[in-house]
C-alpha cells in the first residue's frame, strides 16, 4: 500500500507518496518548481540545474531526489531564485537563441522561463558560437544554435525495439545532437511530431509544419509557464478556479 508522508516546502505543510521526486511531489501540491531537462514519466538526468532547490539547508536538485518523511525543502528563496536566472541567462549566452526569428517562440520553455525570471539582457557576453543547421532528414530540421543539451530527445525517443535514435556526439562546445545514421529511417512522423513537441527549445522542428498556430494563440502566449501547476489546488487535486 502507498505510504504517503509529509514535508515542508518554504514552510508550507505538504503530503505525497513516498518515493516521488522533489519536483513531482511539489506539483501535487501546487508548488511550481522550474525544469527544462525533466519529463514527467522519464528518468531524471539532473542535467540543467534549473530545479536546484535547498534540501534540509543542501543545495541538491528537486527532479532527481525523492521526498522524504519531514523534508524541508527550500524552493521560493532568494538565492536559489538568482541561481536558476543566471543558468538561464547563461543558457541565452551559451547559443544563439533569436526569438523573434525562431518557430518555437511562444512554446519555448526557456523563453517561457526567461518572463517568469524577468530577464532583460544577460549579465554575461554572447559567445555568438558557430553552429550548424542540419536539415538533412527528410522529416525534420535540427538547429544546433538553440539546443541546450537537455537530452530530452535522447531519452525520449526509441525506435519500436527500444533504441535511442539521438545520441550526443562530439565534445566541450562542439557538443551536439544527432540522429543514429543506422536509425535514421526509424524517425517516423509520430516519432518526429513527438521530438519536436519534446525539444524545450527550438532545436528539433518539424519539416512543413511551420507557424502552424500563430504567435500569439501558443502555449506560454496564453498563461506564463507554471501557472497550470500553481492553479491546483493541493486539497483535491482539482484546478482552482
Ligand atoms: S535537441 Fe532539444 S531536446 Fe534534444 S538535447 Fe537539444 S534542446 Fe534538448
């Protein structure tokens, strides 16, 4: 039978099953904690930091540790805040994100985080780098300037034997994502739809399927980034109204 314990979350009472990760048991009890490498579902990687939260006075991140009985765990706080607003800065500086130019505007999750940080203009120079876009796959484009390295993509998307068909290749800045050429053909169109739809940024996008919903009537055009795990009310499991 599930055991369900109870926690602190910025001196807030909660309750989840024993077990769930930070961030999981933090979004059942209508506490946003910001991601950009974890997919509900999929095992964590821990890989952008962004969900650093403070556990019982330790810096640790909320999609790879799991709740425990009498937890205390500090999210809204200052300097965690300042934390994940400079990865994010450090994200923008890092590639070459356009947005007003890139199709994911609007849907992109570290737009969406950059609002709900309030970032102006980053605090450290653009490195501006070098990158390629490869539009070589029949069924999608891949556009190395705007992939944060969330791997994502790679742990999302197996072929129907369970393989990976993206992979990390090269190393340091060089670093980028490819498809198994041995696999290629196994991207499907679900499959491609479902990259695409799994890419925070707009690193993967769908060939002929552009601008399909116009800016303005995307995701993030019509309620910031969290608000859907803020709007639950944690006495039910329903949504506040
Ligand atoms: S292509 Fe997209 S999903 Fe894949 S690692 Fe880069 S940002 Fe993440």
């Amino acid at each position: 039978m599930a055991k369900f314990i109870k926690f602190t979350i910025d001196g807030e009472e909660c309750m989840a099953q024993e077990g769930k990760y930070v961030v999981d048991a933090a979004r059942e009890n209508g506490i946003y904690i910001p991601t950009l490498c974890n997919v509900q579902g999929i095992k964590p990687k821990g890989a952008c930091r962004i969900c650093s939260v403070k556990i019982n006075g330790r810096l640790m991140t909320a999609c790879t540790t799991p709740v425990t009985d009498g937890m205390i765990i500090e999210n809204d706080h200052a300097d965690i805040q300042e934390l994940r607003k400079s990865i994010i800065e450090l994200l923008f500086v890092e590639g070459n994100h356009l947005c007003p130019s890139c199709e994911k505007s609007g849907s992109c999750e570290l737009q969406a985080l950059a609002y709900r940080f309030e970032m102006m203009v980053p605090r450290f120079p653009y490195f501006f780098p070098l990158r390629e876009i490869d539009a070589s796959h029949p069924k999608i484009i891949k556009d190395h300037n705007r992939c944060i390295l969330c791997k994502r993509c790679i742990r999302v998307i197996k072929d129907k034997d369970g393989k990976n068909i993206f992979a990390f290749r090269d190393r340091g800045h060089h670093t980028g994502i490819y498809i198994d050429p041995e696999l290629a053909d196994n991207l499907t169109d679900e499959l491609a739809d479902k990259a695409a739809d799994i890419c925070p940024v707009g690193a993967i996008l769908k060939r002929e399927s552009g601008f399909k919903t116009p800016i303005g009537n995307r995701k993030y055009d019509q309620e910031p980034i969290g608000a859907d795990v803020e709007k639950i009310n944690p006495s039910n499991g329903r949504k506040k109204s």
